[in-house]
C-alpha cells in the first residue's frame, strides 16, 4: 500500500503541503477498509480484456505530462483512491497532469470521480503530450498549464465559476469541455459522492456518460465537429481531436478531486 509520506504529500485537509503525519497515523489514513472492493476486475470483465490502470497502490502505469516519472508532489494515492489536492484552483500548480504511459486509439474507459465542493478537474482522450499548453481565455500557448486532449469535464457546476462560461454549458459536468455540452438534466451525484465517467472511442466515433446516461456524442472530423471546435478554446490548435491516438490524462487543476476503479478495454483489434 502507499503511503502519503512516499510521495511527501499532504492530505486533502492540509492543503497539500509536506506531509507532517507520524507514520503510524499516515498508515492509518491510507490502509484501504478491508470491506472496499474499488480497483477489482471481475472474472467477467478480465475475459473481456478490460485491464486496471489504477489498482490502489501501483503508479508504474502512470507519468507526469512532461516527465517520465510519477510526480513527486501533489497526488496521493490513499484509501484506495488516485487523488490530486488542493492548490489554490490553478492549472498544473501542484503535481501536475498525469498521463498514461501507453497511447490509445480505440478503447473504452470508466473511472469513478469525486469531487469536493467548488472543485475543477477532467478527464482527458487522446493527449499530447508535446503540446504546449493554452491560456484558458485567449487559446494562445502558455508555459504553464493543463495538456491539450478532448476532456470530459470534472466540475461541481453548482459552485464552481467554470459552469456558467464558455457556450451553451459546455464547460459543465459530462460535457465535452469547452466544445459541446451535456444535457441539463444529466444524472449528477453532488460533491463528496463518487460518480462515473465512461468514455468509449471506436474509429471516429466519441461517446461520453455520466453515471450510466450518455451526455455527448460526436465524429471526429466531422463538419459539426469541426464547427464545434472552431468556436472554443481550441480553434488555434490544428487538427484538434484529430489524432491518430493518444494518451489518457487526469487533470490537476488545483482542487481536491480523487479518482479509482480506473479501468480501460483496449478495442483496437476488434
């Protein structure tokens, strides 16, 4: 099992600064109940070829944006969970984004997300990791910052200001950050609860859930598509969602937001 004291961290309730718990108490926090049964594949789901990129201890799957090592600060893995903390709501000040080490083109994925009040993260397909990031108003590049990829977006659209910008709430839960957005009455679970995201992407086709009812669905490359992307953030990026693969990525945008049962199906030799 982790410990918070291997990646000297702090707890969500420190606000991530250098971990000062006596071990005897960090190992307290991070030993996951007996009873938990998060980051488990089922036989059934084994036959089907799904595959853990998070088992509740194990990193070796995972890498910072720009390293090629786990980062050093700002994410935990306790209690079972992935967990990016608090750093004052900016992009990319903590430990930064993590991406997968593997890139993927045809896959489906679900991860269980939760939130705290007012938090901002995401889900991203199809990362790249040699892009610079953008600024979140203008779209021009920036030194510093959240990696380009398609996001489903992370939020508590009740408290955080994110909800209420962009077009048509496509910066809101489930949706297709910044480009479309998912449906007012999608089934949402509210901070402290866990939620899950599904994602499946099958040649140019891209459909996301949110606990179990689709939010967004779009071809990549398509004519709406295309339009959809011309009106965001992203319109300067050429070939935007275009890529041939990618990696997954799971966003620090400096709040607390923890993440398990992150499990993908490989689909490209089907």
């Amino acid at each position: 099992m982790l410990r918070a004291t291997v990646f000297g961290l702090a707890l969500a309730v420190l606000g991530g600064g250098a971990c000062s718990l006596p071990a005897a108490a960090t190992d307290a926090v991070c030993r996951p109940p007996q009873t938990d049964r998060s980051n488990v594949l089922t036989p059934q789901e084994r036959e089907q070829g799904w595959v853990l990129l998070w088992d509740g201890h194990d990193t070796a799957q995972w890498r910072g944006l720009k390293s090629e090592n786990f980062p050093t600060s700002g994410w935990t893995g306790c209690d079972g969970t992935l967990t990016i903390h608090e750093k004052g709501g900016e992009e990319s000040q903590g430990g930064g984004d993590i991406i997968t080490r593997a890139r993927y083109a045809d896959f489906e994925l679900t991860v269980d997300f939760r939130i705290t009040p007012g938090a901002n993260s995401g889900i991203k397909i199809f990362a790249q990791s040699d892009l610079p990031p953008i600024d979140k108003t203008t779209g021009q590049p920036v030194k510093v910052g959240s990696g380009i990829g398609m996001e489903f977006q992370v939020l508590d659209d009740a408290l955080h200001p994110d909800a209420r910008l962009g077009r048509d709430g496509n910066r809101t839960v489930g949706s297709f950050y910044d480009v479309m957005p998912a449906p007012k009455d999608k089934l949402v679970n509210p901070p402290g609860q866990w939620n899950t995201a599904r994602i499946l992407a099958k040649g140019n086709t891209v459909t996301f859930w949110l606990n179990g009812r689709q939010t967004v669905s779009f071809e990549r490359g398509s004519e709406a598509f295309r339009a959809a992307v011309a009106q965001s953030k992203f319109k300067d990026i050429p070939g935007f969602g275009e890529w041939q693969d990618g990696h997954i990525l799971l966003q620090d945008h400096g709040n607390t937001v923890s993440y398990r049962n992150i499990k993908l199906r490989d689909l490209s030799a089907q």
